[in-house]
C-alpha cells in the first residue's frame, strides 16, 4: 500500500506518541506494581448476605464491592425470606414470569433433580416449613403429616414456559426453596463480574461455598474444611479457579430424643437425610454445580454417591 509522504509523517509521529504515552504510563506505574508485589498485600472485607458471612479477599481494592453487589441482587431476586423477591411471590402466587437470572436457576435445578436420583429437590419449601427450619420452631412432625406434605414436593410438578419465562406450579401450595444452590450461583455471576472488570485473582468465601479465581500471587489459594466445632479444621484445599462448596448436617439442626434432624432433608422420604456423614464437600468449576451436588450427595446412600460422581467425572468429591 502507497502513502504519501504527509501521511508518512502522520503515522511515524502518532506511532511515536503512542509508544511515548505507553511508557510514561508504565514508568508511573511501575513503583505501584513494584509496592503491591514486594507487600503481596490483600484487601479484606466482610458483609452479611443471603443469610451467611461472605469474605472477600483479593489484591484489588474494587473486588469486595462487586461481589457484594452481585450477591445482594441475587439475593434481592432468590431469597424466600424476602417478600418481594421473585421466589416469594413465585410461592404466594403458583405462577410467574421471571427474570432470566430465576428461570435460569430453576431450569438448572431441575436438571440437578434428574441427575441426582432425585435427592437434589428445590420443591422441599413444603417440608423445610413443617420440620421448622424456616421460622426455626423445630419439630417432629406425624409419619401422616410428612405423607401429605410430600404431596407438594417433586420437581417434575414445576412447569416451565421457555418462551416467555414464566414458571408454574403444577399443585397449590407446592413452595420452592433454592437455600441449596443459590449462594453456589451468585458466585458465578460475582466471578463474572470481577472478570468484566479486569479482576483475575480473588477468593470468596460465602458460609462454606468457595470459588478461588486465579491465585494468590502465584500460588494456589489455600481453603480450610471446617468441622462441627468451628475451632476443628477436618480438611484442607488448595484450589485455583475452583469452587468447593461443603454441605453438613452441623450448619442448623436440632435434637429430638437423641436423634439429630439436620436441614437437608431426603425429598424422596420427607425426613432429614441421616446417611451417618458429617459433610460433604464437592470441588469443580462452576459455583452452582458444587453446590447443588454437595447438598445431594449430602443425602445419597454410599452406592448413588458412586454413580453420581461418575456421572460428574470432571468434579472431586470428599466426605467426612
Ligand atoms: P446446602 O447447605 O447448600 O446443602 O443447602 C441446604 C439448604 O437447602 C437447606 O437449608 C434448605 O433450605 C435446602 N434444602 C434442604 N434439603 C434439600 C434438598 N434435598 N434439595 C434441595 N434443597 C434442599
Ligand atoms: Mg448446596
């Protein structure tokens, strides 16, 4: 291609600023990137949401602010304590169009119900409300009482229209619950946000569902598996854009006749699961996935954990 000389002189001159612009912003960059690798320093912030004590933690100061603002707008559209919210209406009403983000999580909980044996339910609002969790006026209900209850719960009895996002329930009465899944999803659309700002490296911890991304200045983020007592360390993680979500029967229980009734409850029997595990702790790529696979293998017996991990064989799984 020809250019006149004029033209020549244009582009050697902006070539020449524009190198000359690249490296005086290098220059006065440079003792920044030099003080934040010499420190390592990492920004720390804490914030109550969706029911459990989020931790930031990242070398860039703007991480924390978009996590929690991703995390309280799930929150504001998910959560069943929140009378406005998508879900309680949903529940108030038995039909309704939703946004992308709830039609979204709903449509993949679902799959999690078929890919689990069916132990993975967001249809158990019904019997979380009857054992007590959601008031935390624990009790044991009646073998006839948990039969009805169980009536409302399955969901193969959620209609999906995909044209125009509404969700449906195919029985009165029937309640979702998405406790089990919703934390694991708002770290994904956290993680996605701080990507769309540049942000590579950042750990957040939401109650037990972690999502490492990228690494802490070089090495693998280093994870704590807590036990019963918080005091007790039971495992250890070392994860680099991973999630580990933990599923316990210690989180919220209660204590009847010496039996424990923990809050995830077997959708399939109506009680609480009680397969003599303490956790489980389930590490993969995606937030939603860990979660909803630690809260079903929380309630499979020995031989449906096997097939169900190998159904996931990109995903690792440890029980305590
Ligand atoms: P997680 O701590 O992620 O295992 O979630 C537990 C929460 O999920 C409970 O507090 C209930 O709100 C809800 N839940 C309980 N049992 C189930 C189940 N089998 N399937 C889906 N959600 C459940
Ligand atoms: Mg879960």
């Amino acid at each position: 291609m020809a250019f006149s000389t004029k033209t020549r002189k244009i582009l050697v001159a902006l070539l020449i600023t524009g190198w000359s612009l690249a490296l005086i912003y290098y220059f006065f960059q440079l003792p920044a990137i030099k003080h934040s690798l010499k420190t390592k320093q990492l920004y720390y912030n804490n914030r109550l949401l969706m029911g459990t004590f989020w931790q930031v933690s990242s070398p860039n100061k703007q991480a924390a602010t978009i996590v929690f603002s991703e995390a309280s707008r799930i929150e504001q559209l998910l959560s069943k304590y929140i009378a406005t919210s998508e879900i309680s209406q949903l529940n108030r009403l038995g039909k309704l169009k939703v946004s992308p983000d709830t039609f979204y999580i709903i449509k993949k909980s679902i799959e999690f119900h078929d890919k689990t044996f069916k132990a993975f339910d967001i249809t158990v609002g019904p019997l979380i409300d009857l054992w007590g969790f959601t008031t935390q006026e624990f009790q044991v209900p009646t073998d006839d009482k948990i039969r009805d209850t169980l009536k409302l719960v399955g969901s193969d009895k959620i209609i999906l229209h995909g044209n125009d996002n509404v969700v449906e329930f195919k029985i009165p009465g029937m309640k979702i619950d998405l406790g089990a899944i919703a934390k694991g999803y708002a770290l994904d659309c956290a993680v996605k946000k701080l990507k769309e700002h540049g942000i590579n490296n950042c750990l957040i911890n939401a109650g037990g569902q972690v999502y490492a991304l990228g690494d802490k200045f070089g090495k693998n983020w280093k994870i704590a598996i807590q036990g019963r007592n918080k005091l007790e360390i039971i495992g250890a993680l070392e994860l680099k854009d991973k999630s580990a979500s933990t599923s316990g029967n210690y989180e919220q229980f209660f204590l009847k006749g010496g039996r424990l009734y923990c809050h995830i409850i077997d959708p399939r029997t109506g009680y609480p699961a009680n397969n003599q595990i303490t956790s489980a702790t389930v590490i993969t790529d995606k937030g939603i996935t860990a979660d909803a696979l630690s809260t079903a293998i929380f309630v499979l017996d020995k031989d449906s954990q096997k097939q169900l991990i190998k159904e996931f064989p990109e995903t690792q799984i440890k029980i305590y």
